[in-house]
C-alpha cells in the first residue's frame, strides 16, 4: 500500500468517523429536549430489585393522613393513618385505634418532625400536628402505625408546629387562632383582652410512646404561622412568626396586613423548663401556663418585615432566616446578635411583657432577588445555600446563606408552599434532592376534574445549577415534608410472638368463646386460609350471639411471615380491621342487628383467600 | 482519484465506521443491565408539559376508594372518595355526600367497569361494588365525583360485580356469600333451604344520574366469584363463576373444594327483562325477584374445573374463559356451542331448576401450560391473545386464544390477582400495556413496617415478548382497574355558574344569614381569600349562633377559576369540608358545644390563604 493509498484510508477512516459521528450521534441523541429527558428519565427510575435511596414523609393536610414516597423515583409507597380513620388498615375501627381517635374523624396534618438526636433525625419516631382538631401524634418509625395522640388545651388550631428541639427534649406546638382560654365564648368586641395565642411545649417518652404536656406558654392573641427549633450555638430556643399583630377581628385578607412589621418570637425553653420545675406557673385547664409578664428572661421578639410565613433555622445553628410572604424578601437573624441585645438589655419596646429587641441590631441581612415574589419557607444543602420557595412567582431560589448572593433560581409548576431537602432540617443536610410541594397543578396531569391534585416538583440541587427533573401528582395537601436516608429508619417486618400477651391466641386449638352476662368474647386466630374463633365447634368459623349483645373479637394472626397480612370485615355491619403477621387486634361492637352477617378476610392473603370466611349470627330476642 | 484511492476511501469510510461503532456504541450503552433500564426508564417517564397516555382506574379495595392513576408514568393522580369519607374533599361531611353515604363509614371497592357504548368504553361513568356493605356507586366522570349509590336487598356482598352489558343496560352485581333473603337470622344447619344466592341487575339513568334495581336473580346458595358480559354475539347474556358448589358452611379452604367441577352461570338478560316487563316475578324485600324454577329459557349452567376464579369474554364474544384457580388451567368455551346445546336442549342435568350443558359439548379448549399455577383472570390484546394472571406462579402467561398455544411468560412481583390491559374489557384493546395488580410486595419497596403495600408491574405488551417495565407500590388494594384512554375522558374543569341554584349566592353583597326558629342559615361565598357570610355586619366572616342550633353553612365558591377549591373547617368541630370552583356545598350540623370556634380554609388557595378565616361563636345556652 503507498502513501497515497494510506493517506486516502487515513482520510477516509475520519471521514467514516465524521460520516458516523452524524449517524450514530443522531440516532442515540434524537435531540436536545429527548436527551434531557432521557437523563432525568434515569434519574428517577429505580429499577426491580433496587430501594428508593431515601424516604419522603409527607404530611396529608386535611386528609389527616401520613404519605410515605420514596425518593427519587417518588412512587408512594404508603398512606399511614394518624387523624383519620382508615378501613384499608383497620385503623379506627379495632379497640385500640379507636379509643385513641376518640369520636374524631379527621385532622388537619401540616408539619411532620422526624425525632432528633444531636439535631439529626434518627428515624425512630414521626410527629404530627392536627390544626382541625387540635392535637399532636406520634407515629413510631419501627411499625408505621400511629402509637399516641394527645388533645391540646387552650389552643385554636397549633398550625406553628410540630419542631423538635435538638434532641427531641420538647416539641413545639404554637397555635394559629387566638382563642379565648378553653376555647370558652367571648365575644371578638374582647379580643384584645379575652382571646390569647399559646405555645403548647409537648415531651414524648420514646420507651412507653407516650405524650405529655409539659407547659403551655400564654401570648398575645396573634396568630403564629410557623416555627423551628435552635441547633447547636441556639440549640436552648424556639423561634416562631407571627402574623396579625393588628389584633385584626374580621377581614383578616386586608386587616391583618396593615402593620410594616410583624414579630419572631424567641422563647428559651430551657429557662422556662427551669421555671416550671420550680413550680412558676398558673394551673389553667389542666396546663401549666407561662405568662410572659410574669417569667423575664425566657421570651422576646423581633421584628421582622411584614406577616411572615416560614422561620428556618440554619445548619449551624447560628442564624434564622424569615420569609416575608407579603414582603418580597428573606430576612437573615444572628443568633450571636440577639444574644448579644439579650444580654446588654437593649431593647427597642415591650409588648404584653415580651422585650423587643430591636431589628436593626439582630438582621444580619435582607435578601430580596428582584422579581421574586411571596417567600415561604426556607431548606438547606451542605455547601452554605439556601433555597427559598417562592409561592406566587413560582420557583426556588438558591442564595448563599453568608452574602445573600443569589446563586440560581429555577420555576415549580405551580405555586410552591415548603419545600424539603434530603436531610434538610438536620445539621448535616445531604445536599441532594429538593422537592417543592406546591399547591396549585393547574393542567400539569390527566385532568379529573374541578378538584385537582396537588402537584410536587423533584429537584437536583448537587449540582451548582438546580434541574427540574419531574413533577408528580399528590393527593391533598402535603405541606411539609422531610427527607430522610433510608438507612437512618429500620421497621420491624412481623410482630413478635408474645405468649404472655393479653388476648393473644396462638394455637388452633385454643381459640374459644367466652361468655359474660351480655359480652361475648371470642379469642380467635387468622391463618391462611381460615379463621378459628372456637376450635371445639362443629362450625369453628361461626359466631352465634344474641341481638343486643357486646361482642369482642380479639383475633391474633399467627402467620408470622412477612407481608402476611389478614383483614376481617363482618359484611353489612360496617365493620372491618385487620390483623398483621404477629399481631393480636379486638374488635368491639354491639351486635344490634338481628340476621344473618358473613364475616371474610379482606385483605388478599393467599390463593384460597376467598375461601377465608364465616358468620356471625346473630339470633332476635 | 483512481478507482483504488476511491476503493481504499470507501474501505476506510467502512472501517471508521466500524471504529466508530466500537466507539460510539460502548459510550451510549454502557452495559446491558443500564441499557435495558434506561430503555425502561425512558419508556415511563413523562416530561414536564405532556400527559400520560392512559388513565387508570382502580379500585381501592377495602379502603372503599377509586384509585386515579396514570398509564405509562404509573404516577397516581388522585383517590376518589367513593365508600369512605373523605375529609380531603370534605367528602361524607357536606350534607349531600353525608346523605348519600348514610351511616356507612367504609365499602370495600373491588371492581370498577366504566360504561360501555357498542362494547367500547365510553368514559362517561363509572361502577363500583362495595362487597362490604352490598351497594353499588356511580362515579361522574366529568367531575370524578360520586353522584350516586344504591344499597342491594338481599344480597351478601356483590363481589362477582360490577360488569357492564354492552351499552350499559344492565350493571350486573351477583353476591359472593349465600344468605337468607333480607339477610334474616336463620341457623346454618338450614343453609340449602334457608340460604339463597342472589344476582342484582341494576340500571343507570345516565341523565338524571340515578340507579334503579331491575331486579334480582335467586339462585342456589353457591358462591359467586366473578362476572362478565358479552360482547358482540353473546351480548344479550353475563355469565359467572360459582364455587362452593359442595353448600360448605364451615372451612370452605377445605369444604367448598371438594368438588372437581364447580360451574359457570349463563343469564340472558334479555329474555328476563321480557319476564319482568310482563309481571312474571315475586316481590321479595322491595326487589323483582327471578326464580330459575320458574323461568325456562333464561339460566344455564356449565361445569367447569373446580373453584374457578375469573370469567372473560373475549373480545369478539365468541368465547368465554374460565381461570381455574386450584386447577392449573384456563378454559375456553365458546358461545356458540353453548347456543347450540341450550337450542338442542342439550343438557346433562338440573340444578335448582337450571339446565346443566355438557361440559364437553360446550368447552373448546383447556390451556394448561406447565407448571402455571393459580390462573385467576384473563385480560386481552388487539391481536387475539389472552394474557393471564397466575396468583402462585408469580407470572403472566401470553397465549393465543384461537389455538392454545403458550407464546411467552412473565414473572410479576408477587402473586398477581387481576391485571388490567389497555382498553383490556373492550371489544377492541389496544394491545400496548398491562399492569398486574399484585397482593404481595415482600421487599420491593422501602419498608414501611409490617403491614406492607400491595404492588403493580407496568408490562409492555406491544411486541411478540412481553417485557416487564416498572414495580410500582400501592396502597391497599386495587383489586381490579380498567385502562382507559385519555381522549376517552373529557371532566370538567370549573362548575357551570347556575344563577338559579339552590342556596347559591354569587355576589358578595348578597352574603346573608337568616334564622328560622334554632334553625341558622348561612348562605356564604368564598373567595381568595376570604369567607362572605353576611356583607352587612360589621364582621362578615363570624357567625354567631346559639348553642343547640342546627347551623347550615351554605357556601358558593365564586372563584371561576381552574384548580381555585376552597375548604371550609371550623376548628375544634370536627368538621371540614370544601368548595371547589363554581360549587355551592352545604355543611349543616348541630352547634352543641358552647365556645368559640375559628372557621379557616383548609385547601390552600392563595398567597392570603392563611389570613382567609373567621370565627364561628356559639353561646351558652
């Protein structure tokens, strides 16, 4: 081959190259928008066999309910019932859930806070807020299911909260509506004077998954919107916003954003933990209450540009950074400042007994990207950023924390509330993932009707940029959520056997009837594919009791295999709960219908699952 | 340029070709296992700005709602509330979905069927049984609201419903469990005479929107698994399983599988409609009932392998395909053979005064494919094969109806009950996906503790293979679903102002309340972002009323505008419910706890949406 000959193949390899460059380079790529696609479509898809690397726990809002996605495919892999009963789960209709949901069928959920040690979570407990009906939850991480519930007194809807302190010392609980003590009449011509904002400070027991009511903390009756607790440096305060600081009884749209500055208000509980350990404070419906004007040195305020919403602190504990909502601008507090005003008595005023400190001397900075319009809450990254919604210009705003340069800013279809990092309300956030919950979808899905879904927008923050990598529906209304490593939460997958547990039967043959006056207890099991409420029976499957009688099934399921799960509906009596591998649930009611009922098993269990079924009778008087 | 410099071009244009393909190829694949999920990813992602093309829908099983999902995102767009209250919605709480719910508090949802025009969906309505408390729902879809619901005398859960004829003249309901009529109290040891098995007929008045009950069918005290109607040939008739066949009242696991044969009921609906229309029934517990042993002509029996699950027709109508549940096989029976031996009168036996048609005189073909077990439904494509579930294989198997022969099989994760295909119940499918709605999750997704979600594969039926796609996870339990296509669907994005409804008030200045004795009417609007309940007091957004009042909150949402749904909750009250865009909803209950109550828009609705509330006082008696 000569030179001419190799030059011509040299040239016409890189031709073939150039040729195939066009050719190959076309058919993997299609064009800019599909392959954009394709990388986001990768993003997200985990593929059979792989785990979601984090857990997303979302509220439900006035679903009352608890969402459980997985990121970042965001399939929901669960609806966990806390406020609102549930007949898929069984969950306020066995004894137990029922008792402790009481005559309630719905709560209002807005913030879940993930329990913290040394201000990371640590995955063991959930805790809820019902700003319907006034109550805190816990749900316990290792089973999902809702362990306690606790009423708040003297509170309108505690809207501010759920925050755990560092290390889940306290859980702040600051209500929304000023309500007269008791929730008692007064009419709104007494506001000033009858109606009044309170703090509720909640503990929980981890070992016995129990609430208590610490102490109650009296404010003026403005309305407190949201909170977060101090970490590290500021690890012994609260901070909360307040809205309404007009005292605003009607119209609240116009009159409760008259004033140019609202307030935050700072509250150290462990001044107060002091204070209420010495026995400082006025019994007042079955709380014990904190009167500002009576406890110095525990709450002050600052304040802060008009009716604010959210309140963050940061990572490192030494600043918080309020979102203006009616005032286009995020506001940047020092710690070391108010601290500092705190310990010098500098103070600009005083209200209802709560020292104002002046603003000036405690913002560090305002930061206000032009054009970014109603800033709601704030989350965090590893690198120093934050990333503000913003709710009516639509998009998230990443600044640095320590200049308030705005760094980028990309848009969320629609209308953004929170917003929730990976690991975004610890000291070490992750730094990977935002998602925006938004309130609005307009026509992002298949339409189904006038009432749409709520929409979410996954979001990669690792980068410099921030990419848009997918918006996905959401029943109503989650408003906040927080994202936590999967790593970090560890559930059991079957209960336990328990031979000494009360009502529990384990064997066949021990399933039995017993009788008392009018209560009819059955003690019975759930297997594949059978119930056995009384073994020695011809018909071990049938129940036979009286018209007016008190029945209880305590049924325990004694398939200890995972996701083994039996239900148990008694068919044209409302009724229904189920039974999980290991667990032992009682069913109470009073058989106040005369007939004929088949009892089945409603959760598919196996291939005879049809076959699991039953009657109760029950004979007329 | 010679004919060899042109020849070594062109082999070098060949060889950089092949250099590139080396090239290009490694980089755009990296290895097989990423390939073939980015393929799969790409296949289910659904960028920002376009729609899914599939809605599907999905029964929520024992949580008594409609599952909204997408096809092929798999994203769910929204639950439904169809059984079960709904605080979310309000749903169960505004005073005509409470009324239409009555005292019930939950359904147990298996199987929806959209109404269908020339066997085709038609997307305007859909069905639901709720095999917990014997009734069947309609679900608007132009609203995706539940419009109305009917109980069913008679009957012990419509499990084997709802299945529509093919222009929707009947909603076919047959029960699952025997019981004696009115569900009256008889002994078991009575269950041949006393018990009956019954099939409901029910009609939909699409225009006014209402359900009537046709009449019934009383038929022996078998169990009814699963219906389905003709199509086409066989349109005038609905055939069912029956199991239980042995009149096993006791650990039917074991009694009720007994029998080699169980059967399939055939009904002409047709010739029954002529019987009723001439007055040829008995009148039992308000219902027109059918007794075979009266009506020759009309009810057939076929045998068929024990306890069979499914029945499909297929979607010409020539045939009907029975699962076999514990026998591993599917079996084909042909219409026409079941004409020709109900014409010959043909028949090997009576039952309860039903004909019994030889089983080989009518049965075509028994598909028995190896070592598939549990074969519970059959779902169909465009290009005459049948896709079938196998609940204890873990697997679909792809098969051609005309011949029998096994074209491909696929493992599902895990135990599918029902799955769905494109436009599967049609008699025209689309052939593109099926998805297998599972009963056992086991690991696939995050844990969320012991009681684990149920799970849906995304399969890509297009091609000759069938190729798994995506494992999606889903609360409990979509026993059936139907995709439909999105043109298919047209809701409605905004309620029609009507200035003549009742207790709508469209103005703000025409906001009044007016008392009647302890009766308080509020007529009300709501509006971003405040509530109008009476424009001349001094607070038009607080109410105040007597304790012991029967309050009704009348409200209008007069924001016209797309995705603008109020919510309405009074604090404390346990009460919420909400507005969507045009809608007038009334909330009415008795004021029977004296206090002060604040009322607030629970559905987030705009950047004032938290100042958009009031107060509802009640004074003490």
């Amino acid at each position: 081959m000569n030179l001419k000959r190799i030059l011509s193949a040299v040239f016409g390899i890189i031709a073939g190259l150039l040729v195939a460059f066009v050719f190959f380079a076309d058919l993997n790529k299609d064009d800019n928008a599909a392959s954009e696609n394709k990388s986001k479509a990768e993003k997200v898809y985990v593929p059979y066999g792989e785990l979601d690397e984090y857990y997303m726990l979302a509220s439900g809002g006035h679903s009352g309910q608890l969402f459980v996605y997985g990121i970042p495919s965001m399939r929901k892999i669960r609806t966990v019932p806390v406020f609102t009963p549930d007949p898929a789960t069984g969950y306020g209709y066995d004894k137990a859930s029922k008792e402790m949901l009481g005559d309630y069928t719905w709560g209002d959920f807005h913030h879940p806070a993930v329990s913290e040690t040394e201000g990371d979570y640590d995955g063991e407990f959930l805790f809820a807020n019902d700003v319907g009906n006034n109550r805190v939850a816990a749900v316990d991480l290792s089973t999902f299911h809702t362990v306690d519930m606790m009423s708040l007194p003297n509170m309108g809807g505690p809207h501010a909260g759920v925050f755990v302190t560092e290390n889940t010392e306290y859980i702040a609980l600051p209500t929304r509506f000023a309500r007269p003590l008791a929730g008692e009449y007064a009419s709104l011509d007494d506001y000033e004077k009858e109606y009044k904002g309170v703090v509720s400070m909640a503990t929980f027991d981890r070992e016995n998954k129990e609430f208590d009511l610490a102490y109650q903390i009296m404010l003026p009756p403005w309305s407190y919107d949201l909170s977060d607790a101090g970490k590290k440096m500021s690890s012994d305060w609260i901070v909360m916003t307040t809205y309404n600081t007009e005292f605003a009884t009607t119209n609240l749209e116009i009159n409760a954003s008259q004033n140019d500055r609202d307030y935050i208000v700072l509250v150290n509980w462990k001044v107060l933990e002091k204070e209420v350990a010495e026995g400082n404070y006025n019994e007042v419906n079955g709380a014990k209450m904190i009167d500002p004007r009576d406890h110095k040195g525990a709450i002050f305020a600052v304040p802060v540009a008009k009716s604010p919403h959210g309140v963050d602190v940061t990572p490192d504990g030494t600043r918080f950074i309020a979102s203006g909502k009616l005032a286009p601008l995020m506001t940047v507090f020092s710690f070391e400042k108010a601290f500092a005003a705190i310990e010098n008595e500098n103070f600009s005023d005083e209200k209802f007994g709560i020292p104002i400190l002046p603003y000036e001397e405690v913002m560090e900075r305002e930061v206000d990207p032009p054009g970014a319009l109603g800033p709601l809450h704030t989350q965090f990254d590893d690198k120093g950023h934050a990333y503000n919604t913003m709710f009516i210009s639509s998009e998230i705003v990443k600044w640095k924390i320590d200049t308030g340069e705005v760094i980028d800013r990309i848009p969320t279809y629609y209308s953004p509330g929170h917003a929730a990092a990976a690991e975004g309300d610890t000291v070490d956030p992750d730094g990977k993932w935002i998602v925006a919950l938004n309130k609005i979808a307009k026509d992002n899905f298949l339409s189904v009707g006038p009432s749409h879904p709520e929409s979410m927008d996954l979001i990669d923050i690792s980068g410099e940029k921030m990419e848009h990598i997918m918006a996905v529906p959401v029943d109503p209304e989650p408003h906040y959520a927080q994202i936590i490593h999967r790593d970090k939460i560890n559930p059991v997958k079957i209960y336990e056997k328990d031979e000494k547990r009360e009502n529990a039967v384990w064997k066949q043959e021990d399933a039995h009837i017993e009788r008392k006056g009018d209560e009819v207890h059955v003690y019975g099991i759930a297997m594949r594919s059978r119930f056995v409420f009384d073994a020695k029976a011809d018909r071990p499957d049938a129940v036979t009791v009286k018209e007016g009688d008190r029945v209880f099934f305590h049924i325990t399921n004694i398939d200890l295999d995972q996701d083994i799960t039996h239900g148990f509906g008694i068919n044209d009596y409302d009724l229904n709960f189920e039974v999980q591998p290991g667990q032992t649930s009682t069913l109470e009611f009073v058989a106040d219908k005369a007939g004929t009922y088949p009892i089945y098993c409603t959760n598919f269990c196996s291939a005879l699952h049809q076959e699991m079924s039953g009657y109760l009778l029950v004979e007329p008087k």
